[in-house]
C-alpha cells in the first residue's frame, strides 16, 4: 500500500476474529479473496485468543498467502490514555487521517481490517473507520462469521432508523 496505489472499484472488507479458531477466519478472507489484512486494534494481543496475537497471526496470514500489516498507532479504537474515546474526535486527528489514506489497494488487490469484535455494529471498524471511508465513497463490506456480509451503508441506515425511532 503506497500513497500512489489507488483504490479501484474494489470493496474493503472487515473481519472481525472473536474467538473463532485461525482456520476459519483464514478460510473467510480466502473465500473473499482477501490479499492484505490490516490490523486495526490498539492492542493486538489477548490473553484468550491468542492465536491472533500480533506475531502470530501474522505468521498463519503469511503462511496463506495474505500479506500482514499492523496500522493500530493510526487506526485502533482505544487510543492510549483514554478510556471513553470520541469517534467524531478521533476521525479529525491527523494521525488517523493518515491511517485512512494508507487504506488504498489496487484493483484486484482486496484487503480487509481486522479488530477482534465480531459483530460490526460494536465495533470502531464499523463505528469510526468503516463510517469514514463510506463518506469517502469506498465500498466498506464487512464480513461475519456466519458467512453473511453486511456493507457499511446498511448499517448506517439501520442506525439512523434507530436513531428516528428513539425520537418517539
């Protein structure tokens, strides 16, 4: 991914691992062509799942043919010292913009984010990158562990109807 790298017509895709075993999160982004994996958590280690503890995840990604690439200082949900963050905030930062612009992939080339909440609708991926780069006009898909995709511009309408509905 480098800045003269543009994306073209292609979708980003999101995942996010739960506690799901490596296989089946590799099959997924196999299943969606997925080339690139962009690590989006601030923290990338657990003490539950640690198959997808940095190093290690790297390694079994690398042994499928899927290129790794850490971007937590830029793009991850919890930044250092803060414990309720502000995703408006957040998104103006220049060190996230960066981030965002480094999300450029060429065509035929899929990548995918990943963080480790599954469900997309509870996630900084979904509530903070995947709104962004939906402003930008990138085709944000994010894929479950059911098989399901569900695009990002479905989950904001879902929120702005619940949104509306809260007003009643």
């Amino acid at each position: 991914m480098s800045a003269g790298e543009e994306q073209t017509g292609g979708a980003i895709f999101s995942i996010g691992h739960s506690n799901q075993p490596a296989e089946e999160l590799v099959a997924r982004l196999q299943g969606a062509e997925v080339h690139t994996v962009v690590d989006c958590r601030s923290a990338p280690y657990s003490a539950y799942t640690t198959q997808f503890n940095r190093e290690e995840v790297a390694a079994t990604l690398l042994a499928a043919g899927i290129r790794y690439v850490y971007a937590g200082e830029e793009l991850g949900g919890k930044p250092a010292g803060e414990e309720h963050p502000d995703y408006e905030q957040m998104a103006q930062r220049p060190t996230f913009r960066q981030g965002l612009a480094r999300l450029r992939t060429p065509a035929g080339q899929p990548m995918c984010l990943l963080c480790s909440e599954e469900d997309p609708r509870k996630c900084h991926r979904s509530l903070l990158i995947g709104h962004e780069l939906l402003q930008l006009g990138v085709d944000v898909r994010h894929l479950r562990r059911d098989g399901r995709e569900e695009r990002q511009s479905e989950l904001e309408r879902e929120a702005d109807r619940r949104r509306q509905l809260s007003l009643f």
